[in-house]
C-alpha cells in the first residue's frame, strides 16, 4: 500500500501535535475545501482515512490548470502512489481481480476454550466484521470505541478487537483502511479489556459505523 | 378498426411486444388498450424498488410471472452506501406469496436477499423457474439449499457477485434425484466448497443443461467429468484451472474441452496457472464471449497467444495487465469484438502493468463493431478520445476511469473537455457515459449539447461551478440516472428545475456543496420525490443547520412515498 498516506499516527501523541493541521485531503482544481475549524473538511468525512494525499492550497496558488501548487507537488512527490479515497477507482469490492480470494484468518478471544476462522474476503467494513464477530461470540461483547451507547454489557466484561499483523505486531482494528486490514491481518485476537488499560488509545481508530 | 377486433386478438398481437418500454407505450393509447395490456403482462421491470409497492404492482398486473427489481444505488457497489441501508426482497416476496400471483422468475440487483425470502420462494411459487441474483446480499446456503429442495422446475439458478454466506456446501445436494430440468446453473461467486458428488451427478442428470459456471472449490478432475457428461454446454465458467500440462490429468482434460463443440462463452478461470491455456486452443475459435477478468496472473504471451485463437469474439472482459501490446492483438485479431472491459489488477498500486490511450486507440481502430466500453488506465488525452469518437461512432456505452482521477492530458497538461466532447458528438447513439480525470464545466456544456440519448450519466471529481451540472440537467432530455461524488455542485444547480427529478430515475450527490437546506426545499417543492440524507458519521456530530453541507444525497421519484424500512444513517426529508 502507498507509503504516502498523510495519516500517520506517531508513537506518542505528544508535544500537542494537531493531527488536523497535518492532515491532508483531496481538493478540486481551483477550490479550497478548507473550513475556519479544520475538522469538518468534506475530503476527510470518510469511513476510513483513505483520503489521500495531495494537500490544499489557496484559490491564488492555482496555476492555469485550476490544481492548487500543493496538488502539483503532492504529486511529484509520490509519482508511484495512487489517491486512495474511499470508492475510488470504482471497481467493486466484490471482484477480488487479480488477488486471491478466499482469506481466513484464525480468531481467538481471551477465555474462550477454542478458536474460530473467519474468512475476512466476506465482509466489505469493519462494521460487518465485527457484527459477525459478535454472533460467533455471542456472551461476549466487543467493545467499539465509537459507538460506547450501543453496547449492553452483559457480563460486564469488553473484548478489544486486535490483530497481528504481517510484520507480527498486535494492532488495534480500525485504524487503516479495510482493503489495508485484509491483506496484511493475520489473525486475530479479543483482547480482554483490563490488558488493553495501557492500549487504550487517546485519538480512536478512525474507522466508524459508516465504513 | 382495431376496436372492432375482440380483446384475444389484441392481446395475441400484444404477445409479440416483449420489450417493457414498448408494452408501457401500448398501455398509453387508449383505455382497452391500457385494460388489455395490463392483463396480458407477464414480465415487469422495476428499476427502483422503492418506487412502487408490491400492492400496487399487483393490482395493476394481476399476470405477472417475472419480476425484475434493482436496489441499492450503484455506488453501493464502491462502499458509498450504508450496507443496511434497504432494499430488502422478503416485503415484495411476502405479498406475491399472499395475492396468490404464479411467480416463475425473479431477477434481483442490489437488493438485500433473506434466506427467509428464498425459503418463501421455494415453498409458494410451484412452477418458480429462474432465479438470478445480481450484487446481492443477505442470505446463506440455507436459502439456497430451500431453492434446489423445493422448486421442482427450476431451470436458473444464477448467482452473479453476491457476497454469500457459503460456510456450509450442502445446497448442492439438496436437489432432489426428480430434478432434471436445469438450464443454467452459476455458483462462481460462492467461495465455499460445494459436495462434488452431487454436482456431478446433478450435471448427469440434467439434459438441458447449457450454462455452467463453477466456483473456485471445484477441482480440475470434476471439471473434467463434469465436461463430459455436458457435452452440450454453450457457456463454461472454470473454477479452478492448475494442472501441469504434460501430465494425464491434463490430457483427459483436453480431450473433455474439445467435445464442447458448443461453447460459446468462457469464464472464470478463478484460480489458473497459465501454462495450462492452451489446453482451451480448441475451443477459442467459437468463443463470442470471454471474460478473463477474474484471472490473476495470466500475462503477457500467454495472453495474446490465447487472443489470437478467438477471432470471434463479440465481448472481451480482461485485466489491464494485457498490456497495450496486448490490446494490440486484440485489435487485430478479433474484428466482430462489441464490447471491451479492462479492468485494474492493481488498483491502488503503482500500476505497471496497465494500460493507457495507446491501448485504446489501437482497439477502436482495429474494431469498428466497438459499442460499449469500460476501460481503466493510467491516463488518457485529448488527441486519443478524439481518434476514438472518429472510429467508433456506435458507441452505446462509453465509461472511462482514469485511476488518478484528476489527472490531466498528460501530453499537453490540458483538461480532457475537448476529449469527451469529441465522443458525445461522435457517438449519437451514446446511452451511458462515464467521466473521469481533469475536466472542467466545458465537458459538461458539450454534454448537453450533444449527448441527446444520454440516459445515465456519472461524475466525479470534476467541473468548476453550478454551471455544470446545469448544462446537463437542461440539456440531457432523456436522462435518467445522474450519479455525482466530488463535484462543487451546489443548492443553485440542485434547485434551478426540480421537476427534471420527476422525469429520471434517481439522482446521487455525495461530497458536493449542496445543503440540508437546499435538500429540504426539494422536498418540500417535489412530494413526489424522496429525499434521502445519508449520514454516517457519529449522530452527535450532525447537527441539523440547514447550512450544513450534505455528505450524501440520493432523490428518487416514488409513487409511494416515503420508506419505512431506513436504518438510522439515512434521514427522509
């Protein structure tokens, strides 16, 4: 996946770093998508932050084009790398063209006697997966950072969804864009919430219901 | 003198009117005519099944055999659209069930499919025939296992792209050993493992049987078998294709391919090793239809070699890592070819194997029959798309997806206006258009001008102001669907003519500049329109100013108002 995605999440949140003055977002020629609040820029209401890279500039900095300087060096500068927006290229998520379909995943959940497969080519959204998730692990709730009002807790326990990726880290699910997740998870694990108190993160995934 | 002729006779000369457009303008002249028709329709089309009720439908065509319905709006397929967000089959199925109509066929597109539903299906419709299911979801084995159980006369059972539930694989042998009547049996997009035995033996059993399309668990030797006992199949869909050439297997194979004198369309080829095509040499030469665009892997040589076997073809689906080169070939070899899909092996990747306006180019001069394309590639200009429009004139469908999409005429840094221009004047007969890369409001101007036949348009990432959008709305009289994302569209374009809405289909807008405020007033003017707000966000971030900007916006015209089947995330105004 492109190395250029302008969201990157540092290891600390620290020296009050303002994620939003960094961030970066597709623009049209010639118009400046930014608002006075930096948070409600439509380039970055999306599910995942598959919005890209190429930066704003001011309506002066456009050149006859009608691209923003910045679009222009945005660019240059990652002449390999693909804008990656959510429904862009439109190829259906379904035609796993070119990749091998079929993609399971093993998951286990802290205190379950067994684990589970999943295939994760079947769902298109954390959304769906985390649903099904729940249906396989019926007396557990997992926890979803975004939408705290929605989950009943039935025996009081939370499972954070993690999962171990290529490189053998553990992540959190949610932070990159789904097609990302598929192609470098390799299982996955329900962490019981007491071990994730240092995990827990301050800014939370970026994926939402709407993914 | 027509009124002299007793209804029969009417309603015989109607029977030679299949096609729904012209049966809607026989229902047009006159009363009996209207009466007559109505009764004596047997196939119903309904492009947007929330624009009527299944009440409705029946009351006026108490005949109906086959319904078609279509769903979710097409940028469902790009993940634009909630998944819950409607479309759901089990009410339409339930009051079919209920009224007592003889279903026999049903053909869904985007719509949420229950087992449930199916099972209602299987259980009410005795003499159901076909069922085709297109980018549909919701259901498992299970519902497909009531189908094979129940539906003594099936003859289609169609499964295109739906995501499915397959865990389990007995469905397969839930059609009963009575079962002799199948015609069309497609389960590619199944991703489990199906009981080979019984699909063996299903396929022994079935005479009739002219289409196969198998899933990526079937294995080369019940391929072959299979290929034996249906020597008859026109159409083949191949799910897994790896076998070392040299071997028996491989021989066996080749023997059962070329029995297949009637093989006409090709496809599949899910899991392949390319070394192996040639084994299909024999048959190339009848093919009208080839679709290698599930195909990962086959490159270069291996590809043209197979090319220039299929002199042909009518309909060509293949990856962009045929090269140009490659497109070349098909150029020169295949001079019947329709319709061209190239599509990205590696969307979101550097892109080195792909294509670009020389490919193009090259087909549209070495295939003047080319009237419907859908071509992604690495970048396009001006001086190509005008060569195009000057060699295929026929162009029905013309969609063309530039990966980077706002990328300009790399040649002469200009915007592709003058490009698209060329292929709207061109091509008079232009139904479908989709643009891409950097355009400004000028393409729209041509647009509207020119494209008189257009019916569907989509946009993204283009045009400078409102006037765009407006060029269209007042100059496309027969569009139909309008889907736009990423276009500074705003209340000024939406609102200028809201009755145009009443004429089409359905418009989208997502990440435009149109307000809450200004989807209220449309409600408010049109009532025969719903007006949907999609909003996925985290509800206590919507705030409800009508100088808010709308994310999502998807109006459509309705006979019924609003649904009452949306989930959270979407708002009728």
């Amino acid at each position: 996946m492109s190395s250029e995605n302008g969201k990157r999440l540092p290891e600390t949140d620290a020296a009050g770093l303002n994620f939003e003055a960094t961030e970066l977002t597709l623009g049209l020629p010639g118009k400046s998508r930014v608002t006075s609040d930096g948070g409600a820029k439509l380039g970055s209401k999306r599910g995942f932050s598959e919005t890209v890279d190429l930066s704003l500039g001011d309506k002066k900095d456009t050149n006859k084009l009608g691209q923003t300087q910045s679009q222009i060096d945005a660019r240059e500068a990652a002449p390999g790398s693909k804008a990656q927006v959510v429904g862009w290229p439109p190829v259906r998520g379904y035609a796993k063209r070119g990749k091998k379909s079929c993609k399971y995943v093993k998951v286990a959940v802290d205190g379950a006697p067994y684990l589970r497969k999943v295939d994760l080519e079947m769902y298109n959204t954390y959304q769906q997966l985390l649903a099904s998730l729940e249906d396989m692990f019926s007396c557990f709730t997992i926890r979803n950072f975004l939408n705290e009002k929605k989950m009943d807790q039935v025996n009081g326990i939370e499972y954070v969804p993690t999962y171990e990726d290529k490189d053998g880290d553990w992540m959190l699910v949610g932070d990159v864009p789904w097609q990302m997740f598929v192609e470098s998870c390799k299982r996955i694990r329900l962490m019981k919430n007491t071990e994730t108190v240092e995990l827990a993160p301050r800014t939370p995934p970026k994926w939402s219901r709407r993914s | 003198m027509m009124n002299y002729f007793p209804d029969e006779v009417l309603e015989h000369v109607f029977d030679f009117i299949t096609c729904h457009k012209d049966r809607n303008s026989v229902s047009l002249v006159c009363k009996s005519w209207h009466r007559i028709e109505r009764y004596s329709r047997r196939r119903v089309f309904i492009g947007n099944c929330y624009s009527i009720s299944p009440e409705r439908l029946i009351a006026r065509f108490p005949g109906v055999k086959s319904l078609t319905l279509k769903g979710k709006p097409h940028f469902a397929d790009f993940n634009l659209v909630p998944y819950d967000w409607g479309g759901f089959v089990y009410p339409w199925i339930k009051v079919l069930a209920e009224t007592g109509i003889g279903l026999e066929e049903l053909r869904l597109k985007r719509m949420v499919v229950s087992d449930e539903s199916l099972e209602l299906i299987s259980k009410t419709f005795v003499n159901f025939q076909s069922l085709v299911l297109v980018s549909c979801d919701g259901f498992s084995a299970d519902g497909l296992a009531a189908i094979a159980a129940n539906c003594r006369f099936l003859r289609e059972l169609d499964l295109q792209e739906n995501e499915v539930d397959d865990h389990r694989g007995h469905w397969l042998s839930c059609f009963p050993e009575s079962c002799t009547s199948l015609v069309s049996l497609n389960f590619a997009c199944l991703k489990g493992e199906v009981n080979l035995g019984a699909l063996e033996r299903l396929v022994s059993r079935s005479p009739n049987l002219k289409s196969l399309r198998l899933n990526r668990s079937v294995p080369l030797d019940t391929l072959q078998k299979l290929l034996m006992r249906a020597p008859q199949l026109v159409d083949l869909g191949i799910g897994s294709y790896v076998h070392d050439p040299s071997s028996e297997a491989s021989n066996k194979l080749k023997h059962a391919i070329q029995r297949c004198k009637s093989i006409m369309s090709l496809s599949g080829f899910l899991e392949v090793a390319p070394r192996c095509m040639s084994a299909i040499y024999p048959i190339c030469g009848n093919l009208t239809t080839l679709n290698l665009s599930y195909a990962p892997g086959i490159h270069g040589n291996k590809l043209t070699k197979l090319i220039q076997h299929c002199r042909k073809l009518q309909r060509l689906w293949i990856l962009d890592c045929i090269g140009d080169k490659g497109l070349g070939v098909v150029a020169s070899t295949c001079k019947e070819l329709q319709e061209l899909r190239v599509f990205p092996s590696d969307p979101f990747g550097a892109g080195n194997d792909a294509v670009t306006e020389e490919g193009l180019v090259l087909v549209s001069a070495g295939c003047p029959k080319l009237n419907s394309l859908l071509y992604f590639c690495q970048q396009m200009t001006n001086a190509a798309l005008i060569t195009v429009a000057k060699n295929c004139p026929n162009f029905i469908r013309f969609r063309l997806c530039i990966l980077d999409p706002v990328r300009p005429d790399p040649v002469t840094n200009q915007p592709l206006d003058e490009g698209f221009g060329a292929i709207v004047q061109s091509c008079k007969r232009l139904k479908r258009l989709s643009l891409s890369g950097l355009l400004t409001d000028q393409v729209f101007l041509y647009i509207g001008m020119y494209a008189e036949q257009l019916e569907m348009l989509s946009i993204a990432f283009a045009a400078d102001s409102d006037k765009g959008m407006l060029y269209v709305l007042n100059g496309c009289k027969k569009l139909r669907k309008l889907e736009i994302r990423d276009c500074p569209f705003g209340n000024a374009a939406l609102l200028e003519d809201v009755g145009k809405y009443e004429t089409m289909r359905s418009l989208w807008m997502s990440s435009c500049e149109v307000t809450l405020g200004g989807c209220k007033t449309v409600a408010e003017m049109m009532p025969s329109l719903n007006v949907e707000i999609i909003n996925e966000s985290d509800q206590t971030e919507f705030n409800l100013d009508d100088g808010q900007k709308v994310d999502k916006m998807y109006l459509y015209r309705t006979l019924v108002g609003h649904r009452k089947d949306a989930p959270e995330s979407v708002w009728i105004l």
